[in-house]
C-alpha cells in the first residue's frame, strides 16, 4: 500500500538500502515500529498497526538523501566544489575535554561528552540521544536517552556495531524532554535534517535542538564483533562477557572485554579496525555512503591522529568542524566556561585519513559502478568529484622517512 510502512519496506528495507537509524521507528506517530534482529542486525518491521501516514518513508535517508537540498535549509548556501570536501563549516579546531577523567573516557578527547555536559548544566538541551550497551547483554548496543553527566558520561566511547539511536526521538518527547540533542552518524543526521526539512512530525522537529555528528569511514556488521571475539579473543560464550568496550583502556582505546570470571581479555585497536573489521566486515550499505564528515550536523567530531598535533599528550584529542550557529554557540561557550579546550586545525589534514578516502573516493565509484549493473544505490544527488589528489600522509616521522628513503 503506497504511503505505509510495507512502501518502506518494499522501497529502502528488502533492498538493502536501511542504514539501521532509527528514524522510522522513532517518528512514527502510532508507535508501529519496532525491530527484528535479522543475523544480529536491527531491521525494522511493523509491530502495530500501521496508519498510512507516510512519514517514515518520508524521513528516511536509506534511499534518498538530497544533500544540496538540506545543505540549503540547514545553512542557507550550497558549498562551493572544493577537495578535499568536507562539507560547509565555519571553522576547523582540534579540542579535548578538560576534566581529564571525561577525556580519558572519552573515544579521542572526549570532546562529544564534554560539550554536552556544558550543554545539559547550562539548560541549552534537557536530553541526549546517545549509544550504549545494553545491560543484560553487555555485548550489545542500545540508544539511550541520557539526562545527566553520569550517564553521558556511562555512554562515551564508539561502538562499532549498529545503534538505532533515532528510534527513542518520539519515547524522550513523550517523557516530556523538549530540547533534545542527538548524537549521531551522518545517516542518523540525515534521517534528522530530513525530518526538519519536511516538517514532520512538527513536535520532533522542533524538539531536536542539537545534531553532533560524527565522522564515519563505515558501522560494521556485528558478526564482525562476534568473529574478534570469538576466533581472535577466544571468547567460548557471548554470555560470558560482563562488559565490552571497543575503545577501552588508555587512548587510542583498544577492544577490552572483561569476562564473568575475572578475565580482562585485549585486541589492539588498529590491529582489530585495519585487519579485520574493515576489510572483511563493513555494512553493505556503509560502502554506498558518501558522507564522512558528517555535513549536515550542527557540529561534527572525529579522532585526531596528527602527531605534530598530538605530540606530548599522552591522551586523546578530537578533531571538529563547526558547521552551524548553534554548534559555534555551543562550542564558544563550552571554551569559555572552561569545559573544553581547543586549538586551530587546517581541516585539509583531515582528508589523509582513510574514512574520507572510503567515503568521497571508494564509495563515489562504487555507487557509480553498482549503477552500472542496475543494483540499488541511495540517491545522495550530488556528483562526488572522486578524482584521486595528492593527500598530505599523516605518519610518524620514522615512517615518513622510511617512505622517503
Ligand atoms: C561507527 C563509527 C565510525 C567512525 N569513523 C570515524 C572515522 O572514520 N574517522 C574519525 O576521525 N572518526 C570516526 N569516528 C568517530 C570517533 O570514533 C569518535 O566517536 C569521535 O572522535 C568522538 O570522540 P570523543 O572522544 O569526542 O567523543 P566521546 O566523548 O567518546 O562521545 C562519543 C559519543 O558518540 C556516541 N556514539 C558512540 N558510538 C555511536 C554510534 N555507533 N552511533 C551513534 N552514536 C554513537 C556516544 O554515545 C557518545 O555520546 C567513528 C565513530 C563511529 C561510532
Ligand atoms: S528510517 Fe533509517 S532505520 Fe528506518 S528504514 Fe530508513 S534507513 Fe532504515
Ligand atoms: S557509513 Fe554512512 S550509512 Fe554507514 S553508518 Fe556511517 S554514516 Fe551511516
């Protein structure tokens, strides 16, 4: 039936298209949409009666994102061709929070968590959706609605497998938070600035008031988390795991798995991103994704692996765009009322990392590729300029000369 959720099945989910955002779920105004876990993969499906409404299709970014068309309503101007391309923003900083148990917390600076601890103490939003784990399977990502720094906090870190973090939008507003922020991907931002762009539903729309985004090179299924844990850590049972953190332990933060009996089981981060989780276990959706930068949030934030910048800090430091007034705002305070610190970055620098290399030059090709043969492929409506350019490489002076030799 046009205009219901079997549209939305039929158009974006059997297709392969859903990103796992969680904005169908979370707008729908008859609270229809829930979730099966397809080979541990949240997908959505009808779990109550379906009004005919059309919103979920409407906001979904799993087919169509129009990216000049909310570039236009988020910022009031298209950004102009430039490489590296990293979306329309005001200004390019590297920051960290300066309570240092919030940036030991923390994925990289702990940045994310620090400004919307500000944001929360200073009334500027009265929630946040955020990731975590859930509690009786620690293994497992969850949305969580978070209204306290312990819990902002209790929810840092990135997770590595799906978190439908949009699915709780209706559930906080009906908990009577009214000025909410999201934490999300570039496709959870998506879902929202669509959301925004349409109007609907008008109580949401005006609810979120705060979108910060995060860089992302690509989710990753969990079977890819199953295989670490069991052929590379050993794990016998899932159900032996009484916490998980992909980012654990000092910075950069590694896989770090404690189990029921005591054990604290570790697989070292780049080991476990660059051997295994990237090559062989990328969402199949996340290959056809052309937003790294996350360019439509208020803000965006990514891990800063510079050495020039990072020498002489033993801990993480973030990477930001300030895209919107709302994220200046926000970022401005949260620097004057000392929550967070930070240093210029020329966002060029940005681009030798390998997620913009996946996003704006592997993924531009392979949308045009998978045209080729007929397949299906999200609609993003903005010719990526995929010409390979020369990248200043971001490596240790060891390495660059070993290059150089
Ligand atoms: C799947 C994924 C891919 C990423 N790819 C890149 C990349 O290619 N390049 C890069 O520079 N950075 C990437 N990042 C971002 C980076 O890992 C850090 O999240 C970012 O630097 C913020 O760190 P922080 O210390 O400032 O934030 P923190 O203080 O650690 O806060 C992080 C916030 O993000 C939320 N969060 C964590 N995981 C998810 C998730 N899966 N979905 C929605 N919200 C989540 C947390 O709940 C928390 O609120 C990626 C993150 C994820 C989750
Ligand atoms: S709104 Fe998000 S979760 Fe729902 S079908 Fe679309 S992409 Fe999937
Ligand atoms: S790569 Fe794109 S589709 Fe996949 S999780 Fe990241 S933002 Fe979403």
């Amino acid at each position: 039936m046009k205009g219901s959720f079997t549209e939305l099945q039929n158009r974006v989910i059997q297709r392969g298209l859903c990103t796992a955002c969680g904005t169908c779920a979370g707008v729908c105004p008859a609270g229809a949409i829930g979730w099966a876990y397809v080979d541990d993969e949240p997908l959505p499906e009808l779990t109550g009666e379906c009004a005919g409404c059309n919103i979920c299709t409407t906001v979904c970014p799993g087919e169509e994102v129009n990216l000049p068309a909310l570039e236009q309503f988020v910022f009031g101007r298209v950004r102009e061709e430039q490489i590296p391309d990293l979306g329309f923003y005001r200004e390019a900083r590297v920051g960290w929070a300066t309570d240092r148990v919030t940036r030991q917390l923390g994925a990289s600076g702990g940045l994310v968590t620090a400004l919307l601890i500000y944001a929360l103490e200073k009334g500027i939003i009265d929630g946040a959706l955020v990731a975590g784990f859930r509690q009786d399977l620690p293994w497992r990502t969850e949305a969580r609605l978070a209204v306290n720094g312990e819990q902002l906090l209790a929810a840092a870190r990135s997770k590595y497998a799906c978190v439908p973090v949009n699915t709780l939008l209706n559930q906080a507003l009906e908990q009577g938070y009214r000025r909410l922020a999201v934490v999300g991907l570039p496709c959870h931002i998506h879902g929202l600035r669509k959301m925004q762009f349409y109007g609907q539903p008008a109580s949401l729309t005006r609810g979120v008031v705060l979108m910060v985004g995060l860089f992302c090179a690509s989710q990753f299924y969990f079977e890819g988390t199953r295989h670490l844990l069991v052929e590379r850590l050993g794990v016998d049972r899932l159900e032996d795991i009484a916490s998980l953190s992909y980012r654990g332990g000092d910075w950069p933060g590694h896989l770090v798995v404690e189990l029921k009996d005591g054990r604290r089981l570790l697989l070292d981060r780049h080991e476990y991103m660059y051997h295994h989780l990237m090559p062989a276990f990328k969402r199949d959706r996340c290959e056809m994704c052309v937003d790294w930068a996350a360019e439509l949030a208020d803000l965006s934030v990514g891990d800063y692996w510079d050495p020039q910048v990072r020498a002489g800090h033993a801990l993480g430091t973030s990477s930001c765009l300030v895209r919107s007034p709302a994220g200046e705002e926000l970022l401005d305070g949260a620097v004057k009322n000392g929550y967070v610190e930070t240093i210029p970055l020329e966002a060029a620098r940005l681009a030798a990392g390998i997620g913009y290399e996946l996003k704006k030059h592997a993924a531009a090709f392979r949308l045009r590729q998978r045209r080729r043969f007929g397949w299906p492929v999200p609609e993003y409506h903005r010719q990526t300029n995929y010409t390979p350019f020369a990248r200043e490489l971001h490596l240790a002076p060891e390495t660059k000369s070993d290059v150089e030799k």
